[in-house]
C-alpha cells in the first residue's frame, strides 16, 4: 500500500530512524533556521514583502521555503499560575501572545508522495527520511496534492518538486541538520527518533505538572492516520491554530482497495466480453 518505514528499504546496516522534535514552546521566532536552510541548501530568495501576517513574511511552506516560522496572535491567558495550587490563575485577563512554530517536511512513516511518483525521484534514505532527487522528477506533480501537510510545491521556473530533505548530504557525514545547528533556544532537536519521543513525552508531562492544559504533541503517534512523523511538535493550542490538518490521513490509503475493485471490473468486463462472443458463435 503506502510506503512503510524500515521495510524493504534494501540497506544492509540502516542506522536509526533520524528526526526533528520541535518544541514550539521555547522558540523565540528568530527565524535562524529559516537562513540556516536557505543558506546551506541555496535555496533561492522568496520575496521580502509586506504579508500583513504580524511578523511573517514567508507565509508557508512552499519550494522556496523549506523551514517556516510562523506566527500566531491571541488572546489568551499566558498561563500565570496561582502559587497557592501551581494550576493556571483564571483571575487573570486574557493578555496579547504569539505563539511560533518553525515548521517543515514531516517526513511520514506512510509517505503518499513516495506512492504517486512515477519516477522514483522520492525514495526513502537509509534514515528513513523522505528526498526528492531533483535531477529526476520530471514536474509531474502528482506528489503535490498527495501530501496530507501540503509541503511540496514546484518552482515555477522549471516546474520541478522541493522539499525539506533533513540536510541528508549533513546526515551522511554525521552532521546535524542545518536548521537544528543553528536554533539558539533548541526548539528543534535532532537525533534518533525513539529518543526524540521519550524526550517529548517527558517534556509535555512536565508542562501539563506546570498547569499549562493546552500542550500536546503532534505527530508523535504511531497510531495516526499517517503511522506517526518524522518530525513532530510540541504544541501549546489546538493544531488548526497552526495551520496544521487536525486529523491527517496518508492520502494513498484506499489504492489496493481501488486496485482491487478495478481488476475485479476488468475481469468482469473481459468475462462478459468472452461471453459475448462465444454466444454469437453459437
């Protein structure tokens, strides 16, 4: 069906699954790791123009954007505790706050875009990460609208696919991504993904012994409608918020079932057919 992580990827010795936690908690919206990106992989420049989206200029992702910082404006308590219980002081005004998110390619564990390319020019590394060969895609873009994350986007010019690829050339000679190396605050951490996960899990139960109800994770199930990512958040709201799908569901979920049906048709059609021609034989 879709593309599984860790099986049948044909590397003999593969190292563990790589990833990202971002921890939109602490990040500071500096956009580091948007210029560590661009700078590293030249990528070209996307515009400076005014959005009108408070300090975001970048808007999303996009083939030019491979790491965006978001941000979000609200109402909302900031989350002042009461010191007699520890849980959040509800006599507190709502207050202005921005909550910033770096986002990027979630590298999923079912990958729909690896499912549609008709070139083999998205292939999982020995990391299990998803790249796009761009001497290969051939600007068909059936990976666009496969993506349940709306990541991948062609360039204008020549039509070909972009993404994030986790700095895969970095991660072949043992270097950390370049967005990870260059984040002051370590809102995106980068190792192996087990432990990226006991690392959440124990960051998100202290937040919530902190008072502060709304932080989850996103992503970080295996369980998901995309068998978990490889990258995945911490987030202090509700996803939609972010600009991020609530519920994501690996667009290619449905093809054998599809195949199925199809060649049970087929068959039938030929049947009829045969059928057909040995009655008027007769």
């Amino acid at each position: 069906m879709t593309s599984p992580v860790g099986v049948g990827d044909g590397y003999q010795e593969q190292p563990p699954r790589m990833g990202f936690f971002t921890d939109t908690s602490v990040c500071i919206g500096c956009k580091a790791c948007e210029v560590a990106c661009k700078t590293w992989n030249a990528i070209p420049e996307d515009g400076l123009a005014f959005t009108g989206m408070s300090m975001d200029n970048t808007v999303g992702l996009g083939a030019d954007t491979w790491r965006h910082v978001a941000f979000i404006e609200q109402r909302k308590p900031l989350g002042a505790q009461d010191p007699g219980t520890g849980r959040p002081d509800e006599s507190q005004p709502d207050e202005f706050r921005w909550l910033m998110s770096s986002d990027v390619c979630k590298h999923c564990t079912h990958a729909a875009c690896l499912d549609v390319c008709p070139t083999g020019a998205l292939f999982r590394t020995e990391f299990d990460t998803v790249v796009v060969q761009e001497d290969i895609c051939n600007g068909c873009g059936y990976c666009i609208p496969a993506c349940p994350y709306g990541v991948i986007d062609q360039r204008k010019d020549d039509g070909r696919a972009w993404k994030c690829t986790l700095c895969y050339d970095r991660l072949g000679v043992g270097t950390e991504p370049a967005c990870a190396k260059a984040c002051p605050t370590n809102s995106i951490q980068f190792g192996p993904l087990d432990e990226l996960r006991e690392r959440a899990d124990a960051r998100l139960e202290q937040m919530h012994e902190a008072g502060i109800d709304d932080a989850r994770l996103y992503g970080r199930d295996a369980d998901d409608g995309v068998g978990g990512d490889g990258a995945f958040f911490l987030l202090l709201d509700e996803p939609e918020v972010y600009g991020l799908p609530p519920d994501p569901v690996v667009t290619t979920r449905d093809l054998p079932a599809m195949w199925r049906h199809t060649g049970m048709a087929a068959l039938a059609l030929v049947g009829g057919v045969v059928a057909a021609f040995l009655g008027g034989k007769r």
